[in-house]
C-alpha cells in the first residue's frame, strides 16, 4: 500500500512541476488512462472472485482430511 501512495505522491509532485514550467505532460491522453483503470479494476475483481469463490487447494486439502 505505501508503494501505491509514494507513487500517486510522486506522480502529483512531478504533474505539479510540469504545471509550473508549461511544458506538456508526456502522459498518456486522458482516454488512455481510463482505460488502465478499467484494466486494473478488472485484474482485481477477477483476483477476489476468485479468493471468495474458488477453494484454494489447501483448504480442500484440510477440509478432506478433517472428515
């Protein structure tokens, strides 16, 4: 998670910088973006389907031999 926060941290730091001098971001467009997001956010809703879901191998494993 502080990986995350240093990086949007740093990302405002050097868009703010870019600001002040007038010199044009070479980011992405907008559109581009929003489509990452899209990306990420689907990586991550298939990720936690699957952690609720989908028994992992070791809980299978502990709930056969419990019985």
């Amino acid at each position: 998670m502080t990986g995350y926060l240093v990086s949007l941290f740093m990302g405002l730091v050097v868009g703010a910088a870019y600001g002040l001098v007038n010199v044009r971001s070479p980011a992405p467009p907008m559109i581009a973006l929003v489509g990452l997001l899209g990306m990420v956010l689907g990586q991550q809703a298939i990720d936690m389907a699957k952690r609720r879901f989908v028994p992992s191998a070791q809980a299978s494993i502990q709930r056969s031999l419990e019985q």
